[in-house]
C-alpha cells in the first residue's frame, strides 16, 4: 500500500527516524539512510554498505542491527533516498522483523516523506 503523508502529519517519533536516516545518508554520503525504531523505542540508523564482498542496503543494514541488539520487533522503518521505491527484499526484512503491518517511510533527501508502504 502507498499513500502519501505529511511529515507534520506524523507521530514525533515517526518524525524521528525519518531525520536520523537523513542524517546518516548526508553524513556518510550513501545513497540511502534508514533507521528503524524497534518495540522499546530504541533506533537504529544505517546507510548503505557497499563493500566488494557486501552489499546491504541501508534498510536492512538498520534490521540487521537491531536483531543483532537482541529487538524482538520493530514499530516503524524509514528509509531516505533519492529513489521512488522500496526493493521488496527491504520490505521482507522489515517484515521478518516488525511482522506484517509494519509502516515503511519513503522520504526524499529533503526529509518530505513520498510514501507510506505496509509490510
């Protein structure tokens, strides 16, 4: 599902992880950020790995990071990039993770968010 959403339509938190994955993409000059915000509120933030014998993208770098922290499950996601689309597999790690339902932020490197995808 797409739609689009306000950022001053969003929950504070919501808020939250869309500006620390645009953070983490400026900051390390990737071509994504994401973050995600696991059931205690903790956030993980990440952006693209791109080495020659690892590619994650920034989303399941962030998933990969809260499981390896030991979260059970995930309330929200983000991602921030200069693309229209999510890759399905970012979508199943949230999923494997947040269960179905959980929301995905889609937002541009100006931190407007183009659309909000359910896992």
């Amino acid at each position: 599902m797409t739609e689009s959403t306000a950022l001053d339509a969003l929950d504070p938190e919501d808020r939250k992880i869309i500006t620390l994955a645009r953070s983490a993409r400026a900051r390390n000059g990737v071509p994504e950020g994401a973050a995600v915000r696991d059931e205690t509120g903790r956030t993980y933030v990440a952006g693209t790995v791109a080495l020659e014998s690892l590619r994650l993208s920034a989303l399941q770098t962030a998933v990969a990071m809260a499981v390896a922290s030991g979260a059970k499950s995930l309330e929200a996601a983000a991602v921030v990039a200069d693309t229209t689309v999510v890759p399905d597999t970012d979508l199943s790690a949230v999923r494997d993770l947040g269960g179905a339902g959980t929301p995905v932020y889609l937002a541009g490197p100006d931190g407007e968010v183009r659309a909000t995808l359910s896992t």
